[in-house]
C-alpha cells in the first residue's frame, strides 16, 4: 500500500487546543486528571490524544483527525479518544507503517501533570502497540501568558516518527 520508491521513515506533527468547561471529566493521554473542569469537545476532549492522532495521520499523509472522525458525525459523541487513537494505529498498519517514537508536549497552566505523566506513557505506549521507551510526554506552562496561561484550556503539540513495516 505505501508507493515504491518512499520513504521509510516519516515525521509528522499534531496540534490541539479545547477550552475548560463545567461539568466534564478531565482526560490527557487516556488518563483521568483530578480537575475541577474538563474540556469542550465533541468527544471525550484528549487534546493529547487529539494531536497525537493528527502527528500519525500527518506522517502517513492520511489527512487529520477530523477528516477520519468528523465531529459532526453522532458516532463520536463523547467517545473515549483511546478507540480513536487504535483506529489510527489499524489504519497506519494498513498502509504499511508502524511508529517509531512520539513526543508530546502539554501546554496548560493547570493542573499540575507531572504525576500523571508515566501512566499517561504507560497507556499511549499501549494503544500505539510500542514500547513505553518510544513514548515521551512532557507538560509546560505559558507563564501566565495567553489562554493556557490564564488557565482557560489545554493545548499540545506531538510529534511522530513513522518507519514503513
């Protein structure tokens, strides 16, 4: 499925910001995160998951996120992104890549995150069907400037290195 003569590594890079709501749980990289707001989103809100599964997708040339789960579609209303992000993986298999490594960067001024990071890697590293080695999250603040920074959401970059199968 990948065209002769391709490269057999590829990187591509994710984005997704939402902004805190009332009344919904908070979840970054597949775990639950003590808040006392979630995100807004159609889905669950992941925004780590989100912008990982665009990084795949962006290396794989395969589009991004909304173009393989629109949120206008009633199908992913509120749906775990975990699902999302195995459904990328099938689809990356499928056209003949299997991730190398990602790196994920979270932007938020809070919650604290660090003490969920290892398990945040723990379950990516699951869901991306690799070692936990080949997972790196890592959380920063704006010091108080822009919309993570005056706590009104979340956002995150990733990374992703393919290697053809």
């Amino acid at each position: 499925m990948m065209p002769s003569g391709a490269l057999q590594l590829r990187i591509g890079h994710g984005y997704d910001a939402h902004k805190f709501t009332a009344g919904r749980p908070l979840v970054l990289g597949g775990v639950p995160v003590p808040h006392d707001q979630g995100l807004a989103a159609h889905s669950d809100g992941d925004v780590v998951i989100h912008a990982l599964c665009d990084a795949l997708l962006g290396a794989a040339a395969l589009g991004d996120i909304g173009r393989h789960f629109p949120d206008s579609s009633q199908d992913y209303e509120n749906i775990d992104s975990r699902l999302l992000l195995r459904r990328v993986i099938i689809l990356l298999e499928e056209y003949g890549w299997r991730v190398a490594n990602v790196d994920v960067t979270v932007v938020a001024q809070v919650p604290k995150l660090a003490a969920h990071i290892p398990n945040m890697r723990k379950i990516l590293a699951a869901d991306l069907q690799v070692d936990a080695t080949q997972v790196n999250v890592k959380a920063t603040t704006t010091e108080g400037m822009g919309f993570t920074g005056r706590a009104e959401g979340i956002a995150t970059h990733a990374v992703a290195l393919l290697m053809a199968t």
